[in-house]
C-alpha cells in the first residue's frame, strides 16, 4: 500500500523500566494521574488517521489496566530490557503500510502537549523529513521521522540510542521547530522529577496537556 501524504502513526514507547527510578515509572502520578496518561491525553487531542502505537514492556499488563488505552493500538514490547531500540522497531513495524512518516512520543514526558504536536505535524505536512521541537537549543519531543528512514530506523537503531544517530549523522535534513515551552525536554527519570515538574507547572500557572 503507498503511504498516505500528510498521514503520520504516532508511537509511544512506554517500556522500559527506569532503573533509577522506584517503582514503576509509568504509573507515578502526577495530580490525579499516572505519568502515561498524561502523554496520552496529549496525544489523543490529535485527530489521527491511523491508531497511534502504544508499546508497553515493564508490567505491561498493570501499566495497560491502569490508563485509558481507547482508541490505541497497545503492543508488547518482549525484549524491552535490550532497550529503547526495541521499541522503537517494534512500533515503526506495528504501524500501518500507509503511514507517511512516525512521530515519537516518551512515556516520561508528560509536559509534551497537543500545540507543539501539532506544530511539528505542521513541518511534516509541509514535506520535512525530520522535525524536533528546540528550547534553548536543546532538541525535545516529539520526534517525526518521514517513512524514507523507516529501513534505518528497522536496521540501524541499537540498545537505548533510539532515533539519535539517524537524527546526528542527518543533522540537515532536521527541521527544528523553536519553543519557548521548556515541557518539550522535562523528562522524569528519578522521582525527584516529579516535584520538579509539578513545581514547574505551579509557576507557569498551566496544567499538563493545554
């Protein structure tokens, strides 16, 4: 089937353990909600053509139970202790055949919201083949990759690099998308972060997903 313009799959990858962090890290909660909701509900503001990928791995069955997983596509991630890059394969393969490009999405970021999506969606309309969000020259998430890297992402991804070396050695076909939103890099890996974030969002006066 040839790939749809302007139709992207949106893949989560939600598992991995965290080993610094103690217990599982997709199910802290931040207000009323566990982590994955957060990027979830981002997420599913989005008017996607395709089921957007939620790959699982670390307690897949209790993370799976405890958010909302309508309207995705939840997969099993088997081999998640070889790394990110597993995931990343196994979400790129689990999207369908049409899908124009691949937008990555980390359950540990749940500042991520529905306007800078949709500004990266924006670029990948227009053509771009790699879009980033930048803060203050730091490259965030998502992460959109057009479908012409799918055979590099499938072959080239190792351990828990993710889409990094594709995006380093191919530096000029990235398209950066410039934010003032600092959600796009704030990520949580011990729960220390958690006040971080909840902090963060007390002083900016928003609340996750706006």
């Amino acid at each position: 089937m040839e790939p749809e313009q302007g139709v992207q799959t949106a893949i989560i990858l939600a598992a991995g353990k965290g080993e610094r962090f103690d217990g599982v890290k997709q199910l802290a909660k931040i207000g009323d909600e566990p982590l994955l909701q957060h990027i979830l509900n981002s997420v599913m503001k989005i008017n996607w053509r395709f089921k957007p990928v939620l790959v699982l791995g670390y307690k897949a069955s209790r993370v799976s139970s405890s958010v909302d997983t309508k309207g995705l596509k939840a997969v099993e991630n088997r081999y998640w202790e070889k790394g990110m890059s597993t995931s990343l394969k196994l979400g790129v393969t689990e999207a369908p055949e049409a899908s124009a490009g691949f937008i990555f999405f980390l359950a540990d970021m749940p500042l991520v919201n529905s306007t800078i999506i949709e500004k990266v969606l924006e670029k990948a309309a227009e053509g771009a083949s790699i879009v980033a969000p930048v803060f203050q020259g730091e490259r965030g998430f998502p992460v959109y990759l057009h479908r012409k890297w799918k055979s590099k992402l499938l072959d080239d991804v190792t351990g828990d690099r993710g889409a990094r070396k594709i995006i380093k050695q191919n530096g000029q076909d990235l398209t950066p998308v410039p934010t003032e939103d600092q959600g796009v890099i704030m990520d949580v890996n011990e729960k220390g972060d958690l006040s971080r974030i909840k902090s963060y969002l007390e002083e900016e006066g928003t609340e996750i997903g706006v």
